[in-house]
C-alpha cells in the first residue's frame, strides 16, 4: 500500500463501516489503534465477530485507494459542505468524559456549530423526557433550560418533539448553549420539522453525532446516541417518562457512567410522569423539583469551593496548557513561534489557541496572540 | 377516704386533669398504676412535675366525693347522653398498638360509633394531608380510601377540612369503616360544618378522642392527636402538604413508632405537594403512585402468607380467646355459663362475645351463643 492514513482518517472509515457503539470495535481500535483495525478490515484479516465491524460492507479485494474514493471523499466535501468538523480522542475540542464509556466511546464525533463542545460540556445538564410531553413536563423541562443558561450551564438533549425540544427552545431563547446529540447524521435534520430549530441550535451551541452523514435516525441509533447524552454530561434529568420510555435509557446510561440522576415527580394521575415516580422508587434516582436542587445536586459532586475555586484553566488538557504557557504576556507573537514553543504542530497549536480564546485567556492581536489583560 | 376508685375511673378522672399524651404523667401511670396517680394529686402529694398533671386544676384539699360529683359524674352523664364509651388498655375494645406509644400512649380513649376500635384497627390506614387541598389531592385520597374501603381496610383520619374529609367522604360513599381521630371532645362537632359528616361516619365507623368531653380542638392538641393516627395504623399516607404542614407531624410520629410511612407525589408546580417531596427525598418515606401499592407496601409488612393465613382469631386477646374455647359447637349456652367456664365476668365475657360475633365466629341462638358453622 503506497499512501497511508492516519488516526482521524481510520476513525471516520470505521465510524461508516461498523455500528455506532459497537463495544467489539470500540475495544479493538484501544487494543491496535484505528489504524490497525481499518486495514484489517480492508484486507479481510479482522479478528471483529461478523456482528461487529463492516459487517458486508467492505467488498473482499477493496484497496485503500477504493476505500479513500468511496468513503473518505465524499465525507470531506460532505463536512465541508455543511461546515461539521471531525473531533476525535485526544483533540482539542474532545471531552474527556466521553472516555469513561470505556469500549463504548464514540470513535469520533461530528460537531456543527459556533460552540466548542469540550468548554461548552465543563459544565452541562442533560435534560431527556417523553415526546409526547404533557404541558406540565415542558413547563418544567422551560424553566429548568432557561436557569441553565441564566446560570451558565449547557443544555443537552437530543432534539425530539416534546421535552427535548422545550429544553433546547428555552436555553436558546435564554441565550444560552445548547447541544443537540442526534441519533442520525449531523447533516439529516430530524425530526424534519425541527430544522429550524437545528439551525437555531448552531447558532451559539452544537450539534452532535458519532453517526456518518447521511445516516438516519433509526430506533438502534437511539438508544446508542442516549449514552453519549449520558456521558456528555455531568448529570441527567429526567422530565417526564412513561413507563416504557426513551428516556429511561438515558437514565441507565447516567447511572453506570456514575453521572447525578435526577428526575422530576408529576401528578400520579399522569401516566406521563409514571415512569420519572418508577426511577425515583426503584433505581435511586434524586426526586428534585426545582432547577436549583438540580444545579446543586450537581455542584454538590464537583470540587467543593473551599479546595481552591475551580477556574476553567484547571479543566484544560496537556496541549493547551503548554500553549498558554507559550503565549506571551504583551508583544503579539506569530503562531508559528507559539507553536515551536509549545513544540506542537500549526493545526494542534491553532486549535489550542482557539479554546483559549473562547475561555477568554488570550486575545488575537493584528497577526498575533497575546496572553488577555484581566 | 371510703369511697374507693378503680383504674377506669382513675384515668378518666386523670384525663380531665392532665394535657393528653403528657408523658410525665403516662409514665407515673405505668409505674404506679391511675389510681394511685389520681390519689397523690387529690392529696397534694403527686411528685409529678408541675408542668404536668392537674396543674392547678385540682385545688388543694379537694375530697374523692367532691372530686367524683365535680368530674366523674358529669362526664358519666355526658357519655350515656351521647353514647360514648371509655375504652382503657387491657380491655377488650383497645387497641393494643397504641402501647407502641410507652409513656405517650392515651390514659383511655372516647370511642362512639357502631364500629369495634380494635377489630376495624386490625387492617387500618391512616390517609392524612392538608387541609387546603387541592382538586388534585382530594381525588387521590378518595381513590385510595375507596380501594381500602373495598378491600376491608380502615380509613382513619382527622376529620379536617380538605384531604381528611375527602377519605372520609370516599370511605362512607363505598361503603366502608372510617375512623375519625378527634382533637377535641368527642362531643364537640369539629369543624362545626362537619357535623354531618361526623355523625354519618359514627354509623359504620367510630369517632374517638383521647380528650375528654366538651374539650376544644386546640392547636397543641391536634399535634397531640396525630400520634394517635399514626399508632393506630399500619401505616400512614400523606397525600398533599405544604412543607409547613400538620400532616408532616403526623408521618414523624409514623416513622417513630415503625409503622409503613408513604406519600404521594404531585406537581413540582404545586405548593401542597412541597411537603410531601420533601419527606420522600429526605425523610425515606415510600414514594406511592397508587392505593394498590399503598395496600401491598403495607401487606408486605404484615406476616407472609406462606407462614399460614393469618386469621382474625389470631388478633384476638386473651380473653376472646378464652371465650371462644368456652363456647359450646351445638346447643346454645347462655351468657352466665360461658362466662363461669371462661373464669370471667360478665361485663367481660359480654365483650368478648360482641367481638367474636362482630368476627363472624359465634352466633347468638334464642338466649345463648354457639360457634358460628363456616
């Protein structure tokens, strides 16, 4: 094989030849790298179950070269296109708390939107329900989005009719960040009829998903796409549910990743709070009532304010701290003279630069960077 | 001092004297028995605390004669007028779990109605809540108290305005035994416009009171009084409450004594849900959605089936059971000859046969009693 590819080009490979979430991929790309496992695949030696891992996708005989026109391509104009980015384990933008899925991590991610998703998931809440809310859930599911956002806090949800479409609507018209995890490609609005709303979504948020473009939001993708929700954030709400319900998934995601689990009481008469009374009795999860016991719970389980106030500096990962600290103080320097400092290449210095400057540590001065006066 | 008093009187005397469920008092009372208590505060010689026990009630020099034409006969007559009866530990009619209550159990209660306390107490919910209910909450204690009702169990509550009356009301309109646990006097119609009320509940069920006659219903003695709901149950279910809220009192007491505690949940939207979210999320009080699960929580405190039905007759004291050993399988025996074989009076052995036979376990024949066939 004369050209190579290299991590992010395996992992978008995988990601439209294997199932999201498959837990035998997942484990094989931390065992071998991603790398290893795509040309596994393509010369017909992978060790994956025939479940798992193109399963009948990959003809028998397809070369790199076929692989990079059938599959790569049209990915990178697709992206281009419809302005998503690539994020993967390790970059800038991804956020860490993805990697307690263990096996079942995402292989990368696809993100629309003006927010950075790793900053903006410092501090978030998933907010999950029914679809067929009552008006009571999506009062509740209102006013909780819009303390969120009046508070700082990023709303998660996954763009469904009802309680997720409330929660994203009221962090949105709060001027708050929302991020939509959707179970289909980040280039298939769905519901269909909530395009708009996706398009409002980007404007200051993110849209999210680990599924190739073009792929549709099918009933597996769901329940794959809830325990991103889950591990995105630090804690879940549950709004209203029904017995049998989406969100209870979510729930039982959150709960193995250790997350704070929450959920709302609704009238005992309303079969659409059934399933929020069946969590609370049944599987220890926090009954709340009002967006500050959520916002409490949670900081009740981050570092306590008298170990030193956590600054979003403390949340930074290796590359961008290196960055900061190869930033100068007053003279704007280049980006290729912080990157040689850093000894980071452009793209990664680039990136470092920019989460820096959403934090508001460094500021862009003519063609350079300084380090922000106060 | 000629005249002498027995325990009856002694308490019914003491209760007239002291603050109901006074635990001073109810201490010397089970150390030394009503009348010796009742003597040492005729002769100014009680070691009681002056807080407690005929404070200033009982003027110095006070005779028995004068004490039994000032306390005693009064309430005599009341009690005959209004068909009351005083029913004190040990008696037949007592309801034994209120010895739960050490020294705060009652010296004796006032009991009127058709109902036997004991035997209705057997299977008994106590379904309590505010008194500002909402449309919400009244419809939830009426659901539950009619599945009671339709089940064979007791409704007991207090007889205020808005979730008790509620129980009541669905208790009585299926067809079931309430019992209403007055704060003041069992003569003293409370609230005034529940009269009615009251007296349809008399006609099944029974109306008691720890107070003595003509008492009013007063603020320490409502909190008085809900110890005696709780005891008297199984379990206690607060429907709706505001956080501050005399029906939280009452699920304390529960808790205490060890009974079931449960509350339903509402509408976060709903301050008179507040105080029972509140006890659920920090009291590790049940969280019920329906009177199904109130009923089975309950029954699954209660010995398991698998240990052998338990039968009334296992409830039964160890008089009734005497008397059921003495009554004949055929022929009819009158009173006086079961009464010699159970070695009891015949006050005794009368009250036992009543309970038997309210139990379905002997029938009366011309002037004797057999045991009931089937």
């Amino acid at each position: 094989m004369g050209r190579v590819i290299d991590d992010r080009d395996a992992r978008m490979l995988l990601s439209q030849w294997c199932e999201a979430g498959d837990r035998a991929v997942g484990h094989r790309v931390r065992e071998r790298g991603a790398v290893v496992v795509a040309e596994e695949i393509l010369a017909g030696s992978s060790p994956l179950p025939a479940s798992a891992g193109a399963a009948g996708r990959v003809p028998a005989g397809t070369s790199l070269d076929q692989a990079l026109a059938r599959w790569l391509a049209p990915t990178q104009s697709t992206a281009s296109r419809c302005g998503a980015r690539y994020v993967i384990p390790g970059e800038g933008e991804w956020p860490t708390q993805l990697d307690d899925l263990g096996d079942g991590a995402p292989l990368g991610l696809w993100v629309a939107g003006a927010g950075n998703l790793r900053l903006l998931a410092l501090r978030s809440l998933s907010v999950v329900g029914a679809r067929s809310a009552t008006a009571y859930g999506e009062l509740v599911a209102r006013e909780l989005a819009a303390h969120l956002a009046e508070n700082g806090w990023l709303t998660v949800s996954g763009g469904a009719f009802g309680i997720d479409a409330a929660a994203h609507r009221a962090a949105v018209a709060a001027g708050g960040a929302t991020a939509c995890v959707l179970a289909g490609g980040v280039d298939v609005p769905y519901p269909r009829s909530h395009a708009d709303l996706l398009a409002r979504i980007r404007e200051s948020g993110v849209l999210v998903s680990e599924a190739p473009f073009g792929a549709a939001a099918m009933r597996h993708r769901f329940l794959s796409r809830n325990r991103i929700i889950a591990a995105l954030s630090r804690g879940t709400v549950l709004v209203e549910a029904a017995v049998r319900s989406g969100g209870r998934s979510t729930v039982r995601e959150a709960r193995l990743l250790n997350r704070v689990v929450m959920a709302f009481p609704g009238p005992v008469t309303s079969p659409m709070s059934a399933g929020c009374h069946v969590v609370i009795r049944d599987e220890g999860v926090h009954l709340v009532t009002s967006p500050r016991e959520v916002v409490s719970l949670v900081e009740g389980r981050m570092p306590p304010a008298d170990e030193g106030r956590r600054e979003p500096v403390d949340e930074l990962g290796w590359r961008e701290k290196r960055v900061l600290d190869s930033v100068p103080v007053r003279s704007p320097a280049p980006l290729g003279s912080i990157a040689r400092i850093a000894g980071l290449g452009l793209t990664d210095a680039m990136s470092a630069l920019g989460m820096l400057d959403a934090l508001g540590l460094v500021e862009r001065r003519g063609d350079g960077w300084t380090l922000r006066r106060e």
